[in-house]
C-alpha cells in the first residue's frame, strides 16, 4: 500500500474540560511534551550533526527504511528533501502522515519491510537511506544487500545501531545479570521486541562484507541513559550541557563501548 502525505494546516484542538482543571491538566500536558522533545533531541542531536553535515547544500532523494512515525523523515522534508517513508506498521505510517499535515510537508508513506525494500521503492532510486533502530529486528545481511540495491553510485546510508557493551553492562546494573550474560557474545536477543545489539566492529564487518565503505563512526547516547531524566527537565542549561558533553566524545573511539548506539555513515 503507498500512502502519499501532503500537509494541511493541524486540525482543532478537540474539546476538553471546562474550567481551570482543564488548565492546569494542559499546563502539565505541555510540559510532558516539552520534556519528552527535549529528552528526544538530546537522543538525536549527535546523528543529526553527522546526517546534516553529510547532506547540507544539496536537496536529495531520500529513503526512511523503518521511519516509523517520522521523526527524522519530517525533519529532512523541511530542509527541502525528498523523503519516502517505508515501514510495515500502519500504525506509525498513520502517525507519520499527521506529523507531515501539521507540518505543511510532502512525506511519502510506503507499507513495506527490509525484505521487498526494492521492490517498493525501485532500484538505484535514492541518493541516501536512513536505516535507524531497525538492524537489530532483521536479518541484517539482507538488509544491508537490498539497501545497497536502492541506493545511486555513491549513495550514503546511515545506519543506527543499539550498541552490545552498554546494553549488558546496563543489564547488569538494574541487576539482571543472567540477561547480561547472555547478551555477551550477542547470540540471543535482548528480547523479541528490541532484537540483537552489535558492536562497532561487527557493523563495520557487515558493511564491508555487504560492498560498503564506512566514512564515519559515531558513540551516540553515552551519557543521556544514565543521566535520571528529572535532572535533565529540571535543571536548567542541563539539556544544552549534557549534548556538548555527547558530542564532545562522539568521536572518540574509546567511548563507544559505553554508547548505547552507534552511528555509522558508509558509501555504495
Ligand atoms: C525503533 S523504531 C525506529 C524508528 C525510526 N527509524 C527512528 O529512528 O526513530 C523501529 C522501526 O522499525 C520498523 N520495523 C520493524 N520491522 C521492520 C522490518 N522488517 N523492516 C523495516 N522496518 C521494520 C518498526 O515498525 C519501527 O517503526
């Protein structure tokens, strides 16, 4: 199914309480939303600075595989892109086409998994994929061959990956440490939900093995995981400060052992 989104102005607001509980309970509502943004852009800020800095001047051809509701897609529509969205939940293709009307962007949403990517989005077709927080639930040699088949000659894809060395050490802290275990040679799933974690090397291993050349290597979420999210909502200058610290050590290599994801830029 392809769905085509285009963006109109955001509906009303629905009707709510009367009176001023119905103040107080949007007050808290908008600071709810304000501090799960602001958690979210600490999350991102370091993979937006190396996608940016990687696209900036050019207006590209661009495919989300595993977009889900748009959280990079909508973002890259605004500074011009063309972007299709291709993921198997109808759910967050739904979500993904609100986000795009509210913010008067085009996105395109495509049903489709790892598995028929070509076949939804046609061969040779973008100038770069976004592959983010989807390796970990397929099979990721397949992934990486038929995302190689979408991109152009000298096509860019940008992989997020979940990081294995934090994942068992944060099992370890909240104290499951048979989970720990056997999440530390990355032959079992964390669970079925959240799938397998890699290391860096491994990723760089199935990208070259998959024909690709990684340019870039990036510790994503070092600190933000640890951090207790009160602190980061309530202290201010906290957000802005613990993203210097983030990309202050993104680009050395000895933190990302610690790096709840990694990011990896890699050319066709
Ligand atoms: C953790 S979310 C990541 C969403 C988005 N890429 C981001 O970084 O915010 C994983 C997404 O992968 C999608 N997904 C699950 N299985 C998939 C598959 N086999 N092929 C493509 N996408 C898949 C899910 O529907 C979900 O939207």
């Amino acid at each position: 199914m392809r769905r085509s989104v285009s963006g109109s102005p955001a509906a009303p607001q629905g009707e709510g309480h009367a009176g001023p509980l119905r103040g107080v309970a949007s007050t808290r509502v908008a600071a709810m939303a304000t501090s799960r943004e602001q958690r979210g852009s600490v999350r991102t800020a370091v993979v937006w600075d190396a996608l940016e800095a990687a696209l900036e001047g050019r207006t590209l051809d661009v495919v989300d595989i595993g977009g889900g509701t748009g959280g990079f897609a909508v973002r890259l529509a605004e500074s011009g892109h063309r972007v299709r969205v291709v993921d198997p939940s109808p759910d967050a293709l739904a979500s993904l086409s609100r986000r795009a009307r509210e913010a008067d962007l085009e996105v395109v949403g495509l049903q489709g998994d790892v598995t028929d990517l070509v076949e939804v989005v046609g061969a040779g077709s973008a100038d770069v994929v976004l592959c983010h927080g989807v390796l970990e639930v397929v099979d990721p040699v397949l992934a990486l061959v038929n995302i190689r088949q979408v991109l152009r000659p000298d096509g860019l894809l940008s992989l997020v990956v979940g990081q294995r060395h934090a994942a068992v050490l944060a099992r370890a802290m909240a104290g499951h440490f048979q989970q720990a275990r056997n999440l530390l040679d990355g032959r079992q799933p964390v669970d079925a939900r959240t799938g397998r974690r890699f290391t860096a090397a491994e990723l760089e291993a199935l990208l070259a093995a998959a024909g690709f050349t990684t340019s870039a290597v990036h510790a994503v979420r070092v600190f933000t995981d640890l951090v207790p999210s009160a602190l980061v909502d309530l202290e201010p200058g906290a957000a802005a400060a613990l993203v210097e610290l983030e990309r202050a050590v993104a680009d050395r290599p000895e933190y990302l052992p610690l790096a709840t994801q990694v990011h990896l830029l890699a050319s066709r």
